[in-house]
C-alpha cells in the first residue's frame, strides 16, 4: 500500500506529491494568498520565567537568525538585557528553554551559539559581568533543564546521538533495518554540575532501558521522580510508570497503572510532582490521547508505592498541570468549559477517621483565553513562596501577553489580582472577525464550542460555516491568538462563519466526559457537533447549502467518518486522517494509544474498529474531500490517506490526495503549511464560495 502511495503520485510545484486534478474553476490563488499575509501580525514570544525571589522576568523572544533571552525586572519590563552565550554582540544563536536557580541569581539555559545551527548545550549565566559558562558537551536532542533545590545540578531531558526530536509528532526516520529494534532513540535524564570546571558529557542519571517523559527533583536534591516506560518512546507513553530513583540507585516503580485497580486502571499519568517533605507524589492521571497534552484528575501516590488517591474525582473540569504549595495545598491549572483558570486544591487529613478530605477554593483567575509559561500544558512560572504566578495569555481576539497573578495571603481578606506586564502586542488588532462562546445540549450532555464570524460580518446576509474539529481527541480547543495548519482566522478573513466545538471526548467537563466516546469513535461525537450547527444556524444568519468540515488528526478522522454518515456537509478537508481503524491499528507507531479507547487490540475485537472506520461506509459519502498528510506520518501515516482518496475515486466523488515530502504529524515546513491552507481555501471556494 505504501508503494503504491509513491509510484502513482507525481511532484507538484510546492513540493507536495498531488492526486488528481484540482477542481474545475479553481479560485484565484494569488488573493487567498494576499489575505493570508494580511493575517502574520503581532509579536511572537517563547517561554516565559519568573525567578524565585519574585523580582526578575526572563523570557524568549525572536531575533535575527534564531531566538533572544531577555531579562528585566517584573516592574519594568522595558529595562530589559540581553542574556547569550554568543561571543560577539552581532552574533546571533537559538538559545531556549530557560530555568532559573533556586536563589534566583543564574539562570541555566540552552544555545546554539557554540555549533550555530546544529547542536544545543546547556549554559549557565550568573547574570553578571563574568562570562556564560557552557557547561556541556552534547550530541543529541535536550529540553526541559531543572536546577536541583539544592542548586548545584542541572536535570534535563537528552536523547543521546538522536536523528530526530522525540516523541510521535515529529516526521519518523524512513523505514530500514530490523523494525523496531535497530536505530531505537531513548530519552533520558541527564545532570550536568554548575560547578563543572569545562564542559564536558552530563551524567546519565536514568537507566538506558527506560524512555523519561517528565522528570521532578526531590526536594533534598538526592533522587528524581520521573513517567517513563520501555522504549520505543512515541508508542509507549500509554504505559509508562511512575519511577523515583536516588542519584547514583536504582529505579524504582511506585506506580503502574496497567496494574491498580479503580478508575486509574490503564490509563495514563502525567506532570509528576513531589511534596515538600518528600513524602508524596502528586501528578494527573486520566484518559489522554497524545503525550504533551495532559487533563484528568488530580492524584496522590505515597513515593513509596501504594494505592494512588483521586483528589478530584467528579469535579466537572480537567487538570492540566500543578504545583505544591504546602505538604496540604496543592495550586492546580485546569480547563473549565471554554475557560482556563488557577485554583488552590486543600487536602484535609483525618488520622484517626484514616480519611482524607479535598476542597477546592475559588479560581484565583479563570480566563476565556489560554495560558501557559511555555513549558509543559498550561504550566504557570511561580515565585517560591507562591505570591505571584507569571504566564503568557491570549485569546481569539487579543494577541498574546505576559501577565502576573499576585495572591492575597490565605485566609485573609487581601485580594487577587492580574496585571499585564508586556505591551508587545499594543495596538495590534486581529485580521479575521470576533470569536464567542456557545453551548448547546446533545443527549444528556452540554456541550462548548467556539464560533468565529466572518470578517467585516454584516446581519443582513448569508454566510457559508466551517466545522473546525480539533486534534486529540482528548484535547480541547481553547480561545487563543491565531491558528494553527488549518486556521479558523484565515477562514474567517475569508469570509467564513468557523464552529470549533469540544465535543464529548475532549478535556473541559471533567473524566465522564472525556471518557464519553469510548468504544464510539464518530457517533456520540458526531451528535455533538452536528448539533453545534444546529445552534448556530438557528441563531446566525448561516446557509444552510454551504456547511463544509475540516480537521486535522482526530480531526481528520472525524471529517472522513462524517461525510460518510451524512449529507450535511457540501465539502470537506481532511488532514492526516485515519479511514480505517483496522487497518490503522498495524500501521502507526502508536498502537498503544488504542487499548484504552477500544478496549482490545484489532486482533481480540477487530468489530469494534470496523464500527467506526470510514472505509466500511464508503459507499454512503458524496461530499467532495481534499486530503492531505505527511509522507512520514507516524500517527496518522499517509496509507489511510490514500485508502480514502482511493475509495472517493472509485465511487467517482470530488477528490484530491496531496502528499508533503519529509513531513510528520505535525508540519514544521512553512511552505507546506502554507500550502495546505492555501489549497483548502480554494477548496471551499470552489464548493461553497463565501460571496
């Protein structure tokens, strides 16, 4: 099947490998790609990290040839200096991934200054006259630097000798030597000592048979908590463990939850923290479907080993990511509806009852928009004694900014407040039309969703929508600046209404609800959005004859199976897609990720994966759907792609394959990218044009 993909298909001028001819009167590229440049506004800014005494920003912004850190006081950001291991001023590195000492006077950080270009070292600046010290030797892929509470050491991820950047999303090496066994890349944790006299190779702290996700400190700087499971990594983050692990010991799991019984049982867990006193390990633990992005519940496990504990079983919402404050508090990121918001979560001991008790106190901010420090999934930087937490925050409709959540005392009554520290953005207004939330009812759930209305939108007409179906499908769309490959913006510059909904199995409402298309890929799902047009027919001025559907990854899957179970839609397009689950299963290096949804292997219960594939309903699609992935796709590979476009061809419906050389699941090249939006425009003009 893949052969076939390469010898029928034939280059186009983008660099794209394309089936069948376009439509018959295709659009004027040239003014979809006029609009499209009108949508590149605003600054771009990369992580951002409060130090721990509260004082000083550090953050990432954009410079020539690569990325700049900058430092300033949190009262002022406008006094700002440059922080580089370059060795001249004109000099220009990509220097990321910042973490600052427990005493807030260095900052460690990564840099290419030494191999532009090519490989990044770990450097350590005092923030001072004397010089950044590179205190690596490496050849590999790294991220996430921790300094130890005691701040001699440095942690961080590395994949010795690595060909590509971990994890599933990135484009899979071709195919050669025994699979599966030979060219096995491994993420481990890695020390380097602040008081390195020269750089020089890190200690490898993990075991060479075990692939680390996320990693925490103990609290003594004497062991490390990490989520690992057996290689290879991309496939096996459905079944990792929790691990601790002294310096220089063994690893030791205290938790599988292949093996507890309970809600937890074969799902998967995420951002493991330790407690104050050493004692416990917290982390988020629920049904998700990509490593990276995280929601669930908040659980306990003693780091010893044990039962773990649901601290917020039932609670309507998804956690995200969290941090203790106390050994009794808890601060908590979580997804609420169409909002992100910050609460403190309170553990009530009862020794002599043997129970434990959780109240949650009121959000300390919840925002229609996202947040996040540019870490892990709505991580927030905070300062050591938990006053102030620093994040970056946008929605559909304002562009990103830094701001400060600074905390009254507990059990006082000094308030919270926000305030914005950064003016990158002043001024800038966004290209495409205002977005709002809705919710309607489906079955007996209420679900949330996103609407976009079209540029310069005028009452008095008729508009065509875009169903935009987000990826995961345990994620969840949130308000933010810009789009992403197929972007709700550009379409809306366009002149379309754009519906993104959060549909059962998305993160917002809580395990019942992400857990709700279990065993029921399409249907279920299928029912809420189509419901969310419903509502926004009912209440906007929307035609019904021009209702077309996108989405990427589950997205994509959702795009073939629904034009295969209705006529609502009048064009489609599909990005890396999955057509048929059964075939599917023995394709993707992501097999793992099934079980939990499924609930058997293809081989145990191959009905339960026919149910939801589009290819066993083919014959009921008349939509006209472009499809387009990446020849290197190890999520959705390209096989599915072409089943569907085959299938659409042969039932003699409207269709065109557009495969892109070196890509993976997530597109990184910008001509691509570009590409795809460019030929998904023309699409929906074609079929459903929003004069």
């Amino acid at each position: 099947m893949g052969a076939a993909l390469f010898l029928c298909a034939a280059f186009n001028s983008s660099g794209a490998l394309a089936q069948d001819a376009t439509p018959a009167k295709t659009p004027d590229r040239s003014s979809i790609e006029e609009v499209l440049r009108g949508l590149s506004r605003g600054h771009t800014v990369g992580q951002v990290a409060v130090s721990p005494d509260g004082k000083r920003l550090a953050w990432i912004e954009r410079a020539d040839g690569g990325a700049e850190i900058r430092v300033a006081p949190v009262a002022d950001m406008k006094k700002s200096d440059r922080v580089t291991a370059a060795s001249k001023p004109e000099q220009h590195c990509h220097e990321d991934d910042l973490a600052w000492s427990p005493k807030s006077n260095a900052l460690a950080f990564f840099s290419d200054c030494a191999v532009p270009g090519d490989q990044t070292d770990l450097y350590l600046s005092t923030l001072d006259a004397k010089p950044v010290r590179r205190l690596t030797e490496l050849k590999g892929y790294v991220e996430a630097p921790a300094f130890s509470p005691d701040g001699k050491s440095v942690a961080f991820l590395y994949v010795e000798g690595a060909t590509r950047p971990a994890g599933a999303l990135a484009a899979m090496k071709p195919p050669a030597g025994v699979i599966g066994e030979d060219g096995v890349e491994i993420q481990r944790v890695a020390v380097a000592e602040t008081n390195a006299p020269k750089p020089g190779p890190p200690v490898m702290v993990s075991p060479a048979n075990l692939h680390v996700y996320e990693f925490d400190w103990s609290p003594d700087s004497k062991e490390l908590a990490y989520v690992a499971a057996d290689p290879p990594g991309e496939n096996n983050w459905w079944v990792a463990k929790l691990y601790t692990q002294a310096l220089g010991g063994d690893a030791k799991a205290v938790l599988a939850p292949a093996e507890v019984k309970g809600p937890l049982h074969g799902f998967q867990i995420a951002v493991p923290r330790w407690s104050p006193d050493g004692k416990t390990i917290a982390f988020i633990g629920g049904l998700m479907s990509d490593q990276g992005a995280t929601g669930g519940d908040v659980w306990t496990v003693s780091a010893d080993g044990g039962a773990p504990r649901d601290l917020s079983s039932g609670r309507p919402t998804s956690a995200a990511w969290l941090e203790w404050e106390s050994n009794d508090d808890l601060f908590v990121s979580e997804l609420a509806g169409g909002n992100s918001q910050l609460i403190r979560l309170h553990i009530d001991v009862d020794i002599a009852a043997k129970t434990i008790t959780t109240t949650f106190d009121p959000p300390i901010f919840s925002i229609p928009g996202s947040v996040g420090d540019g870490r892990l999934e709505m991580s927030l930087s905070a300062s050591a004694d938990h006053s102030l937490f620093v994040y970056k925050s946008s929605t559909f409709d304002q562009p990103e900014e830094f701001y400060a959540a600074k905390l009254g005392r507990k059990n006082s009554e000094e308030l919270t407040f926000s305030t914005q520290l950064s003016h990158f953005n002043e001024g800038v207004e966004p290209a495409w039309g205002k977005s709002v939330s809705l919710s309607w009812t489906s079955d007996t759930f209420q679900v949330q969703g996103w609407l976009t209305m079209p540029k310069d939108y005028d009452p008095g007409k008729k508009y065509p929508l875009i169903v935009l179906v987000h990826g995961g499908p345990a994620a969840a769309e949130i308000s933010h600046w810009g789009g992403g490959i197929l972007s709700a913006p550009a379409f809306s510059a366009l002149g379309y209404f754009v519906l993104q909904p959060n549909p059962r199995g998305s993160f917002g409402q809580g395990e019942e609800f992400t857990q709700a298309n279990r065993k029921d890929f399409g249907y279920g799902d299928l029912r809420d959005i189509l419901a969310g047009v419903d509502t926004v027919e009912a209440q906007y001025p929307i035609d019904p004859n021009r209702v077309g559907l996108t989405g990427w990854s589950y997205g994509g899957f959702m795009t073939m199976f629904a034009v295969t179970q209705t006529q609502r839609f009048k064009a489609a397009v599909a990005g890396a897609g999955i057509s048929d689950w059964q075939s599917y299963y023995g394709e993707n290096s992501i097999d793992q990720w099934m079980i939990p949804y499924f609930g058997a292997s293809v081989y145990d219960d191959p009905a339960v994966y026919a149910k939801s594939s589009a290819i066993d309903f083919i014959k009921q699609a008349q939509t006209p759907t472009l499809t387009v992935v990446g020849d290197r796709d190890g999520e959705c590979p390209a096989p599915q792609s072409y089943e569907f476009w085959h299938a659409l061809r042969t039932r003699h419906v409207p269709a065109q394959l557009v495969v892109y050389p070196g890509e993976g699941h997530g597109f990184v090249n910008p001509a691509h990218r570009l590409d795809v939006m460019e030929r998904a425009a023309e699409w929906f003009a074609h079929y459903m044009p929003p004069g």
